[in-house]
C-alpha cells in the first residue's frame, strides 16, 4: 500500500512538473552536409554567427561561395537572423548548430563534423557596464570559452582563427589615434577579458608553429545590411546595455522614452565622450580581407575609421536620420568603465591588406540601420526579436 501510494505520488509530482514546466523546445540544428560552392572556397566556423556581428559575417562570406558554419546558443544572438541566413543559402552552404562554446561536444561537433578550413570567433557577450556588476561571467564567457576553443582547435587539426577583439583593450590611451603599438591597459572587465583571450591565441601560435591566426580589434559598431536583409533588434531585458545607436531608434520607436547620455564632463570637444564608429558591412569586409594575412606570430590590425564622433554628435546625427524628436536626457556621471575618448589609426590595415572603411559619414551609415529598424519594427517577427 505504501508502495503504491509513493508510486502515485510520484506520477502525480511527475504531472505537476511537467505542466509547471514544459519540456524546453531548442531550435532546430542542420545536417552537417556543407560544400564550398567555388574552387578554393572554403568551409567556415562562424562562432556566434546568430548574432549581430557575426550573422552580417556569415551572410558575406557565403556571397563569396563559401560554406559555413555557424554555432550560436542564441542567449544574445537571434533565431530569425538565422532564418533569413537559411533562406538566403544555396543548397548544402548553410549549416546552424545551436550550442555552446562552453560545451566541448558541440565545439567538437562544430569544427569535425565535416572538418573546417577556418574558425571566425565572434561569439562573446559584450556589454561594458554589464561585465562591470558580472566580471567572472565575462571572463567565463570570453576567455575560458577561447581557451576550450582553441584546445578543441588543437585536437581537431583546425589551425586558423581570426579572433573578434576589441578597442576595450587599450583603455584611456594618452594618445589619439590608437595604432597597434599602443601599449594595453583596459580599464574594465570586458577589455581585460579579450585581451587574456588574445595573450592566450599568441602563447598558442607558440607552441604550434602551424598554428596562424589575425586579432581584429573592432572600434564601436553599428549600421544594418544595406539592402536590408538583417539588422539589430536585442531582447528587451538587453535594451540598457546596448548600443546607442539601437538606444536612439528605441527612442524614435516608442521603446523607450527617452535616450540617456551617460557621462558629460570628460575632457572632450563637448564633454561627452568620443568613440570611432565602424560600419558592420565595413567591418565584416574586414574579416575577408584578413583571410590572407593568417600568420603565426598572430597578425594584428585595428578596425575603425579613423574619425573620432562625439556622443553629443551621435545622438544629434540620428535625430537628423530618424526625423524623430528622441528626447535626450544627460547625466554628469559616466557608466562605470568608461574612458573619455578613443579612435583608431587604422593605416596599417589600409597599407596591409587593402582594406578601408567605406561609411566615412556617420549618417549614411545610420540610414541603413533605421531602414531595417523602420521596416522591423518588431524585429525579425513580432514573437521572436
């Protein structure tokens, strides 16, 4: 009797439970049938790939016939980015493998299943204030997942990463522009966090000496696909770490009432800080041109325009490019980790590979961001931003 009266219980609990909490439904991961669709086309590991960095990555380098492979746990990326990736590939060119980089198993399945020519590592969370109340969370995120990356690099016989570094490194530089060789003292968790995993990807490229890699150190970012196929759209619980640029047209859409400027008496032209803002398209094109620079000891090379735009400058330019009236409200006090100024030297680049940043004009690369915002405005679908 009281066996079968624990026995009923345990179906009654085992009922409850399940109607509590559902059987948690992942999104849905592709075959592993991929194909370079041109002679000397490669098969590419896109880390974070669902995001807003690296979907825009993903999306040009299938444009240049190869094929990719995108893992993404989706915690900052977007299911409908990779629907419409999905949609845009040709046969056998796309595959999406939902995971994360702190799972061995799927970093293995990822890079073997088939072999990859090339790892893009994007995938990280990236939010200043954030890694400020939450630095071990960063370093988990960032650093030790590029530790495990590069070990499962090792066993698999992947030997080529271009790394998604940042200007967070540097920190409050004493001299403007930053050009590769200025020394690295970050000031907040999240720029430390990158650049252990960037102290970790050299010590690597020593012990293997066919190990070769490009650290890519991205100034701020924004702007959409210019024919409109993908943009930013983050959750709303991620709206107050995000971009100014995704805070303007929150502020043009009604998301929020208002945009707040954080810190207004740095020792700038106008009091708010300075900041280099490169194009995503500009910055994605950036990563191709790398590909043939992939060297051991790592190369390394900044990404930016080399102009320097105030925040006060930023926020006035989307007014101009929504014809919305975005209220603004500035607080003296800056976010904790900030620094007052930065903008790159990105000569070297240029003189390198060729490359150069196409959106010198800060409003002509916003116009592409709010087309996508403007015929998005509940994101990639009403259910799923």
């Amino acid at each position: 009797v009281v066996f079968c009266f624990l026995l009923a219980a345990m179906v009654v609990a085992a009922v409850f439970l399940l109607w509590s909490h559902p059987v948690q439904t992942f999104p849905r991961s592709d075959p592993p049938v991929l194909r370079p669709l041109r002679e000397g086309g490669l098969h590419v590991l896109v880390t974070g790939g669902a995001g807003f960095i690296g979907s825009h990555a993903t999306l040009l380098l299938m444009e240049a016939g190869h094929s990719v492979t995108v893992v993404d746990d989706l915690s900052r990326g977007n299911q409908g980015a990779v629907d419409v990736l999905r949609a845009l590939a040709k046969p056998r060119q796309l595959r999406f493998l939902f995971g994360n980089l702190g799972n061995a198993a799927v970093v293995r399945e990822a890079l073997t299943s088939p072999q990859v020519d090339l790892v893009m590592h994007f995938a990280a969370i990236a939010f200043v204030g954030e890694s400020t109340k939450y630095p071990v969370k960063y370093y988990m995120n960032i650093s030790a997942n590029t530790y495990g990356l590069l070990d499962e690099m090792n066993k698999a016989g992947v030997d080529k990463l271009i790394y998604s570094s940042t200007c967070a490194t540097y920190g409050n530089a004493d001299k403007m522009p930053i050009t590769e060789e200025t020394p690295t003292h970050p000031v907040n968790p999240y720029g430390r966090a990158k650049l252990a995993a960037e102290t970790a990807i050299r010590d690597f490229s020593s012990a293997n000496p066919s190990f070769k890699a490009v650290i890519l150190r991205y100034f701020n970012v924004y702007g959409a696909d210019p024919l409109g196929r993908l943009g930013e759209f983050p959750r709303p619980e991620l709206r107050k770490q995000g971009r100014i640029s995704t805070a303007c047209f929150d502020a043009a859409q009604g998301y929020i009432d208002e945009l707040v400027v954080y810190g207004t008496d740095f020792p700038t032209k106008d009091g708010t800080c300075v900041r280099d803002y490169i194009h995503v398209v500009d910055l994605v094109k950036a990563h191709v041109a790398a590909i043939p620079a992939l060297n051991n000891p790592p190369s390394l090379y900044n990404i930016g325009t080399g102009q320097g735009v105030s925040v006060r400058e930023f926020t006035e330019a989307c007014k101009r490019v929504t014809a919305k009236p975005i209220k603004v409200r500035e607080r003296k006090n800056a976010r904790p980790g900030d620094y007052a100024k930065v903008w790159a030297d990105p000569s070297k680049i240029q003189r390198e590979l060729k490359w150069k940043a196409e959106y010198l004009n800060i409003e002509d690369g916003l116009r592409t961001a709010w087309r996508w915002r403007e015929a998005h405005p509940h994101g990639y679908t009403k259910a799923d931003p």
